[in-house]
C-alpha cells in the first residue's frame, strides 16, 4: 500500500515536471502558426543559429519565425492585406533565405525576384499566413511581362535610400510592399471590452466594445508589443490627440481613428491583451457573399467569429502534453501514465478492447456493420 | 448610434493601412514588388 502511495506522488510530481518543462519549451510552435505547412518552415526552424553559440540555441522559435510581411498595398491589389498578411512561400516552397554571419536568416531578395521574373506571363501561387486567427491560404497572382524596353535600371551605385533586390524587374509592378518580420509583431493587438468612461476618449472616438482590435498606433509606437505598452502610450499622450488603427472584426476592416486624450491620460476604455484576445478568423457567408457579387453596394460580407470558438488555445485549456503533435509521437505515455498504474494487474484484453473501441469515431450504420 | 457605425465602417472596407512609415520590428529594408 505504502508502495503504491509512493509511486502515485511520484506520477503526479514527474506529470507536474513534463507539463512545467512543455510550458517552457521556446522550442513549441505557437497554436497560431501551426496552420503553416511544416515544410515552409524548415528553413527557419534548422535555422544554423542552434549551431553557431550556445548563447542563441534557447532563442524562442515563435518570437524569430518571420515572413515578408505585407506593409503596403495598392489600392487595387485585393488579394493581399496589409498588417494581416506574410508571405511564407512561393509554390509550396520557403522564402528563400541566406544566413548572416551570426547566423541569422533574412530573406534572398535576389532569389525572392527571380522567382517573379521566372513566372512572367504566369501566375504565381503564394503561400500566405494571417494573423486574423492564425490561418493559412494560397493566393495566385499574375505575373504581368514588362515592355522590354521598360525594365528597371540597376544601378551601379549602391544607394541605401531605395533598396534594390540586385535583380531587374521583369514584371509589371504586383501592388505590394513587404518588411521581413516575425509572425508574433501582428499578434500585439488590444482587444476593446468595455468603454468605461461616459464621452471619454474612447466613446467619443467611436470604438465598439467586443468589436474592435487597436492594432497600431501613429509612427508605428505599438510594434514592440506589451501588455502594459497602449497604456504607457496613451499616458505619454496626455493632452493631446493620439492616432489609433482599429480593426473591427464584424465588418472586417480598419480605420484610423483620432483620440483626444484628456488631462488625466486615459484612453476610457478596458482592453484585453494576449492570446485570446488576439484577431479571431474571419468567415465569409456564402450567401451573403452571393448577394454582395449581385448588389453593387457593398455589404457587410463576413460572420465574426468568437476567438474563443475560432481558436482554442491548447495551452490555456488544458496542459500542452495532449497536443495532437506530441499524442502522435509519444502515443499514451503520459495522459495514460495514471491510468497504466491503476490497471496494472487486471485482465489485459478487455483495456485492449477499450482502446480499440476508442479508435473508431462513430459506429457504422447497421445495415453496413451486417454486410462486412 | 451603431447604425451610424456600421455605414461608417463599411467605408473602410476595402481600405489597406500604409505600415511603411511605421517603427518595426521587423529587419531588413522595404521591398517593393
């Protein structure tokens, strides 16, 4: 009896150690951006920064995993959003990459443009990840041949004002602008929950409790992230006006919008910050999107989705261990550690028909089950 | 009130915010293509 004291501490402390240990781990993929394709990511994650200085090796894999993030785009470009979009492939392949001396991978613009040049007159499939709840897709841009007459002039002079990939433009310009930036920058959103104080900043500006996501701040002053950062600004910015970019998840768009910050150097409003408050995923109803395509006034096409139901994350609801990654790899030997030890001794074939019957997702219809 | 939002919020839908200006943590200059 003693025994079996002694070893149920012992499964509770080990659990406790795995679940502390998992929790830590930098080397975990962030729920976010497991819809990107592993494959996309290789080239970030065997980054050789693990191998060049122990000092680098623990750097946290969801705070350096980047993308071409799209900091621009045309007003006819509507395959690409700005702010919500990186580009992590080109045909099912990883950004091209070249490592720095410390290790560090930045993206071969030189490649990166051949790419394009080669898909001239074709269209291009690009592998895209949004921020709005973490989700990936493919879109297929054409690739428009210049004039050849009209190519772009590499210059022989290095110039740092206009950076240039080194390779000439054998394309019509695609409407878009990008930055090498790591996924995590679009993750620092502030979700509006309630507006708290009656014509304050916030109210009068219009800010829609439930709805509305501050997702950047003039001159870019949020893109460091923090719990504490909106706040500390709009303190700063006591007395004076204050641009704000608010995503509103029902009609899915942003707006700038300006606050007056008063004496007292507050915005008026509760906000909630971290995962889940971050940007649910947007779905499009199909009817209503079948009405827009007739009307030509446009309506509101999306269905918000709760970012509770739109993404769960693991870590919140329960320990990372049960994560279908790791259940795959080490199939039952944590969560069935304790039921192991209770069962030990007792008629091995009927736990093996349980878990058996466990496997199967639905019972099949009856007349099927008497046929096979 | 949220009447009035809504037909304001449908004005920006097919508006793209210019982050090119912004301070980033991003690395790297801006390309264009």
């Amino acid at each position: 009896m003693f025994r079996i004291a002694k070893n149920l501490v012992r499964t509770f402390e080990q659990s406790v150690q795995d679940t502390l240990a998992l929790s830590q781990d930098s080397s975990n993929l962030d729920a976010f951006f497991q819809s990107i394709p592993p494959n996309l990511l290789s080239a970030q994650l065997e980054s050789p920064v693990d191998a060049v200085s122990e000092g680098v090796k623990h750097t946290n894999v969801n705070e350096t995993l980047s993308g071409l993030r799209i900091v621009w785009v045309d007003e006819m470009q509507f395959q690409l959003q700005s702010f919500f979009d990186y580009i992590v492939g080109f045909n099912d392949d990883p950004v091209p990459v070249v490592s720095n001396q410390h290790g560090f991978s930045y993206p071969d613009y030189r490649r990166i443009t051949s790419i394009f040049n080669e898909h001239c007159g074709r269209t291009l499939k690009v592998n895209i990840w949004s921020a709005k709840g973490g989700t990936f897709r493919d879109e297929y841009i054409s690739i428009i041949s210049k004039e050849s007459d009209d190519l772009d002039d590499v210059s022989l002079n290095h110039d740092e004002r206009r950076p240039s990939s080194g390779e000439a433009h054998q394309f019509q310009a695609l409407g878009f602008k990008v930055q090498w930036t790591p996924l995590i920058a679009s993750t620092f959103t502030y979700h509006i929950l309630n507006v708290n104080i009656p014509d304050g900043p916030a109210q009068s500006a219009g800010l829609i409790p439930d709805e509305d996501y501050i997702i950047g701040c003039q001159d870019g002053l949020l893109a460091t992230g923090g719990e504490t950062l909106l706040q500390d600004i709009v303190r700063s910015r006591a007395n004076y006006d204050l641009v704000l970019y608010v995503y509103n998840k029902v009609s899915d768009c942003v707006r700038p919008i300006t606050v007056h910050i008063g004496p007292d150097g507050r915005l008026g409003c509760n906000v909630g910050y971290g995962f889940l408050h971050r940007i649910p995923t947007v779905k499009h109803c199909p009817q209503q999107a079948q009405q827009q395509g007739q009307d030509d006034n446009p309506v509101p096409v999306p269905v918000p989705v709760e970012s509770e139901t739109a993404f769960v994350p693991s870590a919140f609801t329960a320990p990372p261990v049960p994560t279908k990654k790791k259940s795959k790899n080490k199939k039952g030997t944590q969560p069935l550690a304790m039921d192991d030890y209770f069962n030990e001794g007792r008629d091995k074939s009927s736990t093996a028909a349980k878990s058996a019957e466990s496997d199967i997702l639905a019972p099949p219809p009856q007349k099927q089950s008497s046929s096979d | 009130n949220m009447e009035v939002d809504r037909v304001m919020l449908n004005k920006w839908r097919q508006w793209n915010v210019d982050m090119t200006t912004w301070r980033s943590i991003g690395s790297g200059p801006i390309m264009e293509f």
